[in-house]
C-alpha cells in the first residue's frame, strides 16, 4: 500500500470516530429493539482502529526495499558475473 491509501483510512477513520461519537454522546434517544448508543460505541472503536492502521501504512507505506544478488560463474570462455536487483514497495 502507498501512502496515499493511508490518508484515505485516517480519513475515513476519524469520520467514522466523530459519528460515532455523535451517536454515543451526544444523542439523546431510547429506542426499543436498537441502542443507538452501543451503535456509537462500536463505530467509535472502529474509527479509532481505522486511524491507527491508516497512520501505521502511511507511515510505513512509503519504503521501499531492494535487493542485490551477485554471483560469478565460470564458463568454457572464462568466468561471467551474474548481478540481479529486485526494487520492491512493501504491501
């Protein structure tokens, strides 16, 4: 994931984190058969998880890792050398 992807579910996270909020502290209603309030609660919980994942993979998102192998090979005309690099970004 890029960083770009993080933003979008911190984002999405503290308005999930608000209306939840909205619901848990601010509404005042009793319903039969649905507690808006435990409702808040749950979306409240998810929001903040959705925060911290989100700051963790824009935090994270953005490195990127390489890797060298070398090697040195002989052959009937004498010795060739092998190098590969994969680039890679992190999921």
């Amino acid at each position: 994931m890029r960083k770009g992807t993080g933003t979008g579910m911190m984002v999405f996270g503290a308005v999930l984190g608000v209306v939840g909020a909205i619901m848990r502290y601010a509404v005042k209603v009793h319903t039969t058969g649905f507690n808006i309030h435990t409702a808040g609660v749950i979306l409240l919980i998810v929001g903040i998880g959705l925060f911290v994942i989100g700051l963790i993979v824009m935090v994270l998102g953005g490195k990127t890792r390489s890797t060298t192998r070398e090697s040195v090979q002989e052959t009937p005309t004498g010795s060739e050398r092998v190098q590969e690099r994969d680039d890679w970004i992190p999921a």
